[in-house]
C-alpha cells in the first residue's frame, strides 16, 4: 500500500465517522475537514460551507463554500466546489477534467451577480447569501479566486491558474486534491515548489550585486525590482509570497498603505528612494552573467519576510496607477536559506526585520517555548479513560504540520495500534485548534468566527506579550484545562449542527 492509498483509506474513514457523528452527508464532512487545511495553508482567510446546485449538463450550478467577505481579504471572492468521490481506492482525474467540475461554479458566479437570480432564491438560503454578498460588493472585488478540493489525485500540475476576467475582474482557479491535502497534513507544505523564472514569464532576469563572500554560510544578494514585474509576480501567486512574514502572520494579511498609494499615484520616480524596501528569502536562485553584469534569472520559493506592505501597495497599482507602475521601483534584500534551515533562519531574518513590531515574540512559529511546552505536555500527560473504554490516552498537539503522521509512519504495525490507543486520532490538535478552544472558553467567539488564521494571529499576540512577562501560568495545569475547553469546543462542534433552529453559516453583508 502506497503513502497515498493509506492516507486516502484513513480520510474516507474519518469522514464516515465525522459525518455519522454531526449527521451530515459525507461531502459536507469532508468540506468542513479540508476547509480547515485551506485556512491553516493560508489559501482562504476563512472557509464556509454554503452548498447550493440547479440544472443538469451545460446548465448546471454548483457551489459547496466561499471565503467570507471580499472586503475583508483584500478583495479577493473565494468560491469553493467539491469533488467528492465514494470509493474504497484512489481515484484520479486531469486537466481536462477540471472544467466540467469548475464550470457550473463559472455558471453559479455569473448568476448570483443578477438581482433577478438572488430574489427568485429563499432569502434563509445559503445561494441567497452569497448572492447577495456578491451583487452587495462586486465594486470592491479585485479577483476571483476559484477553488478545486478533491479526494481523487489530480494528475494535472497547475497551480493559480488564470482563467477567463469576470469584465475587469480576474479570475484564477488552484485545485487541492488528495496528494496535496497528504502532503499538508505530512508536512505542512501543500504546493508543488513556487518557480518564479524572470527569464521566461516576467521581462527578463533582474541585475543583481552579490552581498556575500564565497563560502559563506548564507547567500545573498541585492536586487532593484521594477514595480511592474513585483505586482505581476503577487497578482500570480498572492499570499503564498508573504507565509513567512511575521507582520502578515500577526495581521493575517498585507494591508495596503495610503501612503505608499499616494507616492506610486502622484509620485513614483521617488517610491526607491522613499521607500526601506524588502526582505526577502529563497530556497534556490539561478544566476547568469548577462553583458550588464550578474542577473538572477529565477527564484525556487520567494519569501517576502520584511514588506508585505510595499507589495500590496505596488500590487494595488495595477488596479490604481497602471501608468505610473514602470517608474516604481524597490530594492530587495535576498538570501537564500536552504529548506533544512529555513525554520531555523527564517523567522529570526522576519523578526529582526520587522523591528518596529510591538509583539515581542514576534517569531510566534513552532519553535516559540510556548509551543514547545505544550508539545511536552502532550506527550507526558495522561488522562483517564472514557466510559466504556479500558485505556487512558493522551492528546497530541501538533506544534509542526505532520507530526502525527510522520511520529506514527515511523512504527512497526503492533507499535501503531499502541501509538493509536495512547494517541487517538479524535485526541490531535494543532495550534489553530489550541487558538480556537481558548478563545471560545474565554468569551470570543466574535474572533474565532473570523477563521483560523485571523483567530490565531490574534491569539498569538495575546500570548506573546503573557509569555515575554512571565511564563509561570502555562504550567501542567494549564494544559490539563486546555483540554476540558477541547472537549467542550469539540462536543458543542458535533451537536449544533444538528440543531433543527442551525442554518449554517451566515454571510455578513452590512
């Protein structure tokens, strides 16, 4: 049995369970599992079921979920449609494929954009809802983001898509298939490497001055970005820029800054010399010699660590001050950190960039003591058996994406069914998860209801700033009544979904 074919035989078992267990169909368990890896991956800021279908063939509409408020996420409308398959094997599907799942979601957009379509729709429904939100702030929306979520293998390799423009909106489509949920869940990485090739796709390779000595530990370089190639480049791939960066970490986004606006508007021969520039990471750069001089013609995986908001600002251009982009230009600090010490290297090169951040711990990632100690708790902490079951058990808290499976793949079969009995699989939690249980118990469900990752990061500012004055509270017996707030959050989770008066999810639109 392959890596695939296990994790796709232990998936379909946990929807059957989850599904039984909220009394809900099976492709609605497994939208409300797989949404939770699009917000930890940092794909949708937030992920809510608002399933909706009409019509057979070349008529027919679909949509399973969208991403919250456009005007919370920069403008950016994410639709969901799901792919779900019952079958006892893994299923795959291509590129061509795609279209006949995307098509009727294509469809659902352009009508719910109708009034005529919204009002002929049941005003409790969730269509209704997301209709409205769509005709309510079509003005804002800058792009579509269009999402595949399949428990089948995609064999395809696209990734952020472009697709036909919605009139002046964009519209790109990124498909999450099982493989790729596998290697999220594995190790936290969900996308094929991110390749930016200057040479090829974005106006040539950039002149660069190279900033260390042969053999040194890190390579870097200095670089001048032309504005227009910067906005192309995160009009492509967007956040998946910015993962690394603690200001977009603790903000949960970029936010543009009216000031860096009006300089590109009114302004922009004197954005470089205003503006600090950015910090950024790679995992690879390719280098040529060009008749200028050295020139980076491509970057394996670009961090932007320091600047997310010069790159949303100049991004902003293309819709603001399209003329005026190719007189902006920014300089950027690159250097590259191999894989192996990238959560080593990475957060402090984020820190110590962002000075100016309040938050003291401002590298809130796995390697914060925070996190540590509660993984220590989670290994050593025992609690008593269920009724009607013989053994205690633990929790285990996943302060990195893949602990789990990878701590348990490493296993003979008999130590897995020990493993499995200490650790059940309904006892793993993660720091989103952690996030969430606190502040449900302590009275703010207005900030868990914003998603994951805007949860977390709101989360991890609270402790941050606790644990830099003292440490002494996140002892055992903080952990012990984590857990009672995890068993509470999670039966509530099960049962209000089968409340007659639950309706779902309920769009904000005012």
């Amino acid at each position: 049995m392959t890596v695939l074919d296990e994790y796709h035989q232990n998936l379909m078992a946990d929807i059957r369970r989850e599904a039984d267990a909220s009394g809900v169909m099976m492709v609605e368990a497994f939208f409300d599992r797989m949404a939770e890896r699009l917000t930890e991956a940092g794909e949708l800021e937030v992920a809510d079921r608002a399933f909706y279908q009409n019509g057979e063939g070349g008529q027919k509409l679909r949509i399973d979920g969208y991403a919250g408020d456009p005007r919370d996420c920069e403008g950016v409308l994410g639709l969901i449609v799901c792919d779900f398959v019952e079958s006892d094997n893994v299923r795959t599907f291509g590129k061509s494929d795609a279209p006949t799942i995307l098509n009727p979601l294509i469809r659902f957009l352009k009508k719910a954009r109708t009034e005529e379509f919204r009002d002929a729709l049941n005003e409790v429904s969730a269509a209704f809802q997301v209709s409205d939100l769509i005709i309510t702030t079509w003005s804002q929306i800058t792009k579509v983001k269009l999402i595949l979520i399949s428990n089948r293998h995609y064999i395809g390799r696209d990734d952020a898509v472009k697709l036909a423009d919605a009139g002046d909106v964009p519209i790109t489509y990124s498909v999450w298939d099982l493989a790729r949920f596998e290697r999220f869940d594995r190790s936290g990485q969900a996308r094929e490497d991110m390749v930016i090739d200057f040479a090829k796709d974005f106006g040539g390779p950039l002149p660069a001055l190279k900033a260390s000595q042969a053999g040194a530990a890190l390579e870097s370089y200095l670089m001048i970005v032309p504005g227009q190639q910067l906005a192309d480049i995160y009009d492509k791939w967007g956040a998946r820029l910015l993962e690394a960066n603690v200001r977009s970490f603790l903000q949960a986004r970029a936010k543009t800054n009216k000031g860096i606006q009006t300089t590109i508007r009114t302004e922009p021969e004197l954005f470089f010399p205003y503006n600090n520039g950015l910090s950024a990471t790679a995992n690879d750069v390719t280098c040529v010699q060009t008749a200028e001089g050295l020139a980076v013609a491509s970057i394996s995986n670009l961090q932007i660590v320091n600047g997310a908001q010069t790159t949303g600002s100049i991004h902003g251009g293309l819709k603001t001050a399209k003329d005026q982009l190719p007189q902006v230009f920014v300089q950027m600090k690159l250097t590259v950190v191999p894989p192996d010490r990238s959560e080593e290297i990475v957060p402090k090169i984020s820190e110590y960039a962002n000075t100016q951040n309040k938050v003291n711990a401002a590298d809130f990632f796995s390697n914060h003591p925070f996190h540590v100690a509660m993984e220590k708790f989670s290994r050593d902490v025992i609690f008593a058996s269920k009724e009607g079951e013989r053994h205690d058990s633990k929790w285990f808290y996943e302060r990195s994406r893949g602990q789990y499976i990878n701590a348990r793949a490493k296993l003979t079969a008999a130590q897995q069914k020990k493993f499995d009995l200490e650790f059940p699989k309904t006892q793993l939690f993660s720091k989103t998860d952690l996030a969430k249980f606190e502040f449900s118990a302590t009275g703010r469900p207005h900030v868990v209801s914003k998603g994951a990752q805007k949860n977390f990061a709101e989360f991890a500012k609270e402790i941050g700033e606790a644990w830099s004055k003292s440490d002494v509270k996140y002892d055992e017996l903080w952990f012990k009544r984590l857990i009672s707030k995890a068993l509470i959050f999670r039966q509530l989770e099960s049962q209000v979904p089968k409340q007659t008066w639950y309706g779902g999810a309920i769009v904000q639109t005012s």
